[in-house]
C-alpha cells in the first residue's frame, strides 16, 4: 500500500484547531477561577462564562487504549476537548456545568483518581527508569506508584500548607525537576566506574573522554589506547558513560537513591530554590522501595505538621533552619551533607547564630 | 494477550489506589499489532526489578531521512532473550502548545501507532513532546508518512533546539501576562530547520511561563525561560477587597503578612500598595484575583541558563533582559533568541550549555554580543571581590 | 564546482575522519570550505542534499549529536539498499 505523502518542517498543529469553543471565545479574558474541590475547578471569565475542569492522575506512561477510554469521556461530558498539564494530570474540559457532577461519578466508577488541585500533592514528575532508559539506576515509575500508593489521600482529599510538588529521576541527568522540587528522589552511583580497555579503545574519543570529568579524575592510559580513574577525585556522575558507554558506572548492589527537599520553581513570596540534600542514600528495594517510601511521608508530614499556611517545604526549613529540620524530621546529619563542591563557599555557616 | 514473561514483582506494582504503569503496559499487548514488544517490555523490566539494573543501549544513526533530531535510537543489551525489544526506539511527536487535544486527534495518533508501534506512550516527555515509546528502525520512514501527512511532525532531540513549551497561558488562565501558547508556536514555527537537525553544540530549551508562578518550569529547567510579568501599578478592586474580607478571609494573615517587600497594608477596609517597591512575586494577586489584577502594561521577564546537574552542578536561569514587550509576532524576542543561540554556537565546546559558557566567559562577553546593557535586576547583589576586568572600551 | 563534485569530496573527509573523530555539520562545513574555497551556503546545501537522500546521515552518541556514513546494515534496514 503506498503511503500518504510525508510533510517536512510543518511544526506541531495549530493548538486553536484543538481548543473548545468556550476557550476561543474567551481567550486572554479570564477573570478568576475557585477550585470546587480536590479535583474539580471553575474559570470565570469577563463574559461570565464558565469553563469547568476535572483533573485526575496519570502515570504518565499509557498505553493507547487508556488514551482511548480518556478520549471516551471527553467525547460523552466534553465535546472531545481534554488536555494534558505541564505535570502531567489528564484535565477534562467541561463547558457544560450539567455534564460535570455525571463526569466525575463517571471517572470515580472506572477507579480514576481526581484531585491534585491546590495544596496538594499533584502528579509526580518523573523519568523514564529501568522501562526505557539506558542510564537509569532505578525505577522512576516504581517509585512513583509506590510513593503515590502511600500518599494518594494527599491527591485526592487531604489538604497541605500549600502545593508540594514531588520528582524522581532515575540518575543524575535528571530529565526531570528534580533540582528544583519540594520533595524528590534521585538515584546516585557511589562506585567508580569499571573500565574495558578494550571497548574503550574501539568505541570513545579519548580527548572527549577526558575533558567529559569535570572533577580532572580522567587521565590518558596510552599503554591500553584507553584512560584510568582517579578513585580520590571521582563524584560518580557518570557524564564519562554517557560520553565512552564502556566505562561501566553501573553497579547494581552499591546503586540506589538520595532523597532532596525544599526546591520551588514559582517567584512567589521567595525566590525559586534549588532542592538540597535530606538523606544521601537508600539501597533499590524493588518493587516498592519501602524505606524510600516511609521517608517521604515522614518529611511530608513533619512539614505538614509544623509549616505556616502558605509556606512551601523549602520556605519552611528555611523559616526553622536547616539545622532543625534535621532536628524535626529526625534524619542523620552525614559527611554528605557538606557540600565539597561548586557550592561550598555559599553553603558553610559563618555566623554563631544557630540552634539546637 | 496473556503474557509469556512470568512478573511476580511487576504484579506487585498492579495493587494499590494510583493508576498502574504495569497495567499500562499489560494493556498495551491488547491493542499493538506487535504485542511481543510491550511482553517483552515486561519480561526485561521483571528482570531489572531482580537485577537492579537496566538493559537499555542507546544512539546511533536511527531517525528519517532528512532529520536528525525527533527519533532516539534503543535497544535491548539482551535481544535473544527479549526479540520484541531488540529494536525499541522512541518517537517524539512535538504536541501542540498547552498539550490541547480533541479526542479525534488523539485517536488517530492512537490508531497508526497501534499499527507500527507497541501501543505504549508517555502523555508526556519531560521537555514537552508526546512521546511514543518503541518502534523498529523498519517503521520509521511509515511513522512519518503518517504522522506528518496528517500535521504531526517530529519534536527536537540531540544537539539541536529542544521542542518549545509553554504554560496553558490564556486559554485558561486569568494570570498569563503574556500568550504563551502563542509565542510558543510561533518560536517552534521559527526554529524548525534548529529542532530538527542537530547542528548545535549541544541542546537547547526554550519554555514560556504566563506568570511568576511558572507552571512549565522555564527558570529550572529552560536554557531560555521567558516569564510574564508586567509594569505599573497593581489594579485594585477595594469591592471586592472587601468581599474577600466578608467571606471570612484573613487579608493580614494570608495575604499581606506574606508580602516579601512589606509594599501591601490593609486597615481592615481597604488595601493598600505601594508599588515602587512591588517586586511582583505573584502572591497577593494569586489569593485574592477578584480584588487584585496586574497592571496594565505587560510583557516578560528573560532569563538565561538552567539546567540540571551534569557536569558543574544545576543551575536556575539568570535574568537577563528585565522587561521586554511580547506582541505578536514577537520580532524583538525572535531576534534576541537568535543573537544568544548564535554566540553560544560560536563559542560553545561540544556538550556545553548556554549557561555554562556564560560561566566560562563572563556575562560581559555575552551582554555585549546580544546587545543588552548591565542593570542591576540581573543580579542579587554586586561583587564581593576587588577584582574586574577593563576592556579597551571603557576607556574610550 | 560541480554539486556532485562537491558531495564526493563531503563524502571522502567523512570516510577519511570515520572512527578518528565525531564530525558536526560545522566542522564539515570549516574542512570543506578550507578544501575547496566553495563558502559556507553552498556547502551546506551540498551536505543537506546529501543527508536528505540518506547518503550520509545524523548519528548519536557519546551524548552528542554527528554527522556519519550509514553503514550497509542500516540502509538496509532502511530499504535504501
């Protein structure tokens, strides 16, 4: 069968062809919105119309025929119209306000999960982990069920302080906000790398080898055609696999994952905050890394607990200090948690002033 | 189908009240016409979840002709024991701004890669794309006639310019200071040559918030983040100040206690600000949007540099151009975007970002080559050190 | 110089640098304008007509993007052989 004729250079289809026509009419002329309840919310605009929006929670990896159930309830309450947010949650545009109650028992009785409005726990951004990356030293989307399994009333009904938004990266890459997120794993290598001569020798650019280190650990092995590691200087980033693939930084029984807090993307009240160090290390314990999981809930309900209204997780331990995080969460203080790195000038204490 | 892998630790992963990637997968040997590659999808994932670790390689020469960006070539390490995964390349369609869809759409994405794909997909990647998750090298070049025939094209990969993205912006939010969607689509349109054949040093992002809010993440995780903000004096409706107040809102304690530069008082009838000294964090307007609107003149804020930690640590992007105008067809930014993509070009070493080398070189070299003047709202405070550089022109 | 002139020349660096060193379209671009004396425009035009009939290709790896010959194997594969 021949095939249709291929495009090139068109870009991406125009988004007003997908856009319901409560939407374009009211484009740019939105007034206010309230959120009805976990998961539901009304925009109000300048006309006076209302545009209802239920949210729910996604894996994010979906195999077409959810898509296709997603896009069944979109076409009997939505006029087909649904879209994807930035973190992930399939949104159903409902511009029937008579259509949104029948909705949501509709998506409750396949079992969808609503909610991620407001102070909450929304979708958890992840990577792609064990299911399909090359560099992955964990399973982001393990963790993301298990961890979501354990806090799923923070979705749906519970309320926090404020948003706290959650990340897992599967290693340091970090194709996700996990630098900048409330509360985030990320999995760590603390081996140095194994390397095959032999495959090295063949497969890598030996220059761009080296120069890939950013710690000068890499020197030039002429003897092997290849290069050698020096164990003291190397962090295990792993940016020397990426670049020459046979130096094997892998290594399944000393793998596992460090968790950070306090990170925020938004300019509200604070600036945006990289996310810190809160415990360096948990060994992979697949399928549902129970450890991981209790740690997170304990620093989620700590910060529960004990931060002010509004305040976001790196808003409170700033207010408390980081010194009585540590303090209130009860989680050790380690050498790891100096920074002997770019960051260290800013981050060791020169004032007398602190608690206990 | 029923699998012929048995997943006893996978299973585990299929209980409990959040949606399950295992019965994604599962699913997905349903509707494939090539339901061995979501199997062994299983298969080799039960093995990682006993191994802890993967069996994934990735690269090479795979794409469609023409491209070199939009298609990342994988494979199995172990394609005798998993044939259905030998080949599981991935396909990056670039969605459309704000990820809007009707359902027709999506279906039809659905349909064709059901017939050359194995019916897996992430909705979406972490720059953006809708991401379809394993094909062989043998349906790349149908993939595209499909898709492409029918308006989708291929998002950005490798060495080139990433597919843009934005906030959902005006569609539906009453905070876009600026069309996100828009200037989007607009910036994707422009850069298609960029996006789809990697000839820069490395890659590129390029993410448009509405607001201080920045729902798409642009500051942490965008080379060029553009965020919406405005100028002159917050719009106050003191009806509706007092309406909040009547319904029971503590205005002192949610709202004007947490001003960050003290500019907002309430004497329990009216609000009022001082808007020198706003810095337009977003807060007040954002608990009380009946009340408090921004002011009239909009545009955005452009900041240069984030990226995550490989190699010399993360970083947030850096304000660059404080306030800049964003009117279709967004000529001025367009201009400053590629007078910043060509310094880096030109200067960059290979897999070296936009934010680093302005680590390497200084902000001096880059100002002065994208034309933008030094003002303090680039930075937090002045140098600590008595060490600078004159250059020849300061003599002049 | 004669396109296919040109793409020939392209095609022998590409061979001749094969496993020495990973080419960008800007390196190409530098050696071959320094060979032949063509400017940048035409040689880019060259290499793309090149890269759009598969003759050569875009490659990844060592996290970066290149530019390479396919081997047999993939053009096969590809049904371009």
């Amino acid at each position: 069968m021949a095939l249709p004729e291929r495009q090139t250079d068109i870009g991406p289809p125009d988004y007003r062809q997908f856009l319901p026509p409560v939407i374009e009419k009211n484009y740019g002329k939105w007034s206010h919105h309230e959120i009805l309840t976990p998961g539901t919310m009304v925009h109000y605009a300048e006309s006076g119309d209302k545009l209802f929006t239920v949210r729910v929670a996604s894996p994010r990896l979906l195999a077409t025929d959810s898509i296709r159930e997603l896009c069944n309830f979109a076409e009997e309450y939505c006029d087909g119209y649904l879209r994807f947010t930035t973190r992930n949650n399939v949104e159903f545009l409902v511009s029937d306000e008579s259509k949104l109650e029948p909705l949501v028992a509709a998506l409750k009785e396949k079992g969808h999960m609503i909610g991620g409005i407001g102070p909450r726990v929304s979708n958890v951004i992840h990577t792609q982990g064990w299911v399909h990356c090359h560099s992955a030293c964990t399973d982001a989307s393990g963790l993301v069920k298990a961890i979501m399994d354990d806090l799923h009333e923070y979705f749906t009904t519970k309320a926090l302080p404020n948003k706290v938004r959650l990340a897992v990266a599967c290693c340091v890459n970090m194709c996700g906000a996990v630098h900048v997120s409330d509360i985030a794993v990320v999995a760590v290598h603390r081996k140095v790398p194994v390397i095959n001569d032999d495959a090295v020798k063949k497969a890598c650019e030996i220059p761009t080898t080296i120069a890939s280190c950013p710690t000068s650990a890499i020197r030039p092995n002429p003897k092997e055609k290849s290069v050698t590691i020096n164990e003291e200087k190397c962090m295990y980033c792993g940016n020397c696999f990426t670049v020459c693939p046979p130096i094997e930084i892998h290594n399944p029984e000393q793998d596992g994952v460090a968790i950070v807090v306090g990170g925020k993307i938004g300019s509200l009240r604070t600036d945006p905050k990289f996310s810190k160090l809160a415990i360096p290390f948990f060994y992979n314990e697949p399928p549902r890394w129970p450890k991981v999981v209790a740690a997170i809930r304990n620093i989620l309900e700590t910060y529960a607990k004990n931060a002010k209204k509004h305040e976001r997780v790196g808003e409170w331990i700033e207010r408390i200090g980081w010194e009585d995080f540590f303090k209130q969460t009860g989680i050790e203080f380690t050498f790891q948690h100096i920074d002997d790195f770019t960051f260290m000038r800013d981050t060791l204490r020169t004032s007398a002033a602190f608690k206990y | 189908m029923s699998g012929k892998h048995k997943t006893p630790m996978l299973d585990e992963l299929e209980k409990g009240p959040f949606p399950s990637f295992i019965t994604e997968i599962k699913k997905a040997r349903n509707s494939s016409a090539m339901p061995e590659m979501a199997d062994d999808e299983l298969g080799q994932l039960e093995k990682s979840y006993n191994s802890k670790r993967g069996y994934w390689k990735h690269g090479g020469i795979v794409g469609v002709l023409g491209y070199g960006s939009g298609v990342i070539g994988r494979y199995s390490s172990l394609p005798d024991e998993y044939p259905g995964v030998a080949h599981f390349h991935t396909y990056r369609i670039n969605q459309p701004s704000g990820f809007f869809y009707t359902s027709k759409a999506l279906k039809e994405i659905c349909d064709i890669w059901d017939k050359y794909g194995s019916g897996l997909t992430n909705m979406h990647g972490s720059t953006g794309d809708l991401v379809l998750l394993g094909t062989t090298t043998e349906n790349l070049e149908t993939l595209f006639a499909e898709y492409s025939s029918r308006g989708w094209d291929l998002g950005g990969s490798g060495s080139a310019m990433r597919t843009p993205s934005c906030c959902v912006g005006q569609a539906r939010c009453e905070w876009a200071m600026i069309d996100t969607m828009d200037i989007c689509n607009t910036v994707t349109q422009h850069f298609q040559d960029e996006l789809h054949r990697p000839a820069y040093p490395y890659k590129i992002k390029n993410k448009i918030s509405g607001c201080a809010c920045d729902c798409v993440a642009a500051i942490a995780r965008a080379d060029i983040s553009v965020i919406g903000t405005w100028k002159g004096d917050i719009q106050i409706n003191q009806a509706e100040v007092k309406k909040y107040a009547d319904s029971g809102m503590d205005i002192q304690s949610d709202v004007i206690d947490w001003c960050p530069t003290e500019c907002m008082s309430f004497d329990g009838s009216s609000i009022t600000i001082d808007n020198s000294q706003c810095n337009r964090c977003m807060h007040c307007i954002t608990r009380m949007t009946k009340a408090l609107k921004p002011g009239k003149e909009r545009g955005a804020s452009i900041l240069v540099g984030s990226k995550a930690p490989i190699v010399v640590g993360s970083l947030l992007s850096w304000v660059i151009v404080p306030f800049m105008k964003m009117e279709s067809p967004y000529e001025e930014y367009i201009e400053l975007l590629e007078n910043m993509i060509e310094w880096w070009d030109d200067n960059a070493k290979p897999r070296e970002r936009i934010g680093e080398l302005i680590e390497v070189k200084g902000m001096r070299p880059f100002l002065e080559a994208i034309g933008v003047d030094p003002q303090p709202q680039q930075v937090y405070e002045p140098r600590k050190d008595p060490f600078f550089f004159w250059s020849e022109s300061d003599f002049a | 110089m004669e396109q296919s002139e040109l793409q020939d020349k392209i095609f022998a660096y590409l061979e001749k640098m094969k496993g020495k060193k990973k080419l960008k379209e800007k390196d190409i671009f530098k050696a071959i304008m320094a060979e032949t004396g063509e400017d940048k425009a035409t040689v880019k035009t060259a290499l793309r007509e090149m890269i759009n009939v598969g003759r050569v290709m875009y490659s990844y790896g060592g996290g970066a993007s290149s530019v390479e010959i396919p081997s047999e194997e993939y053009l096969k594969e590809k049904g371009l052989l």
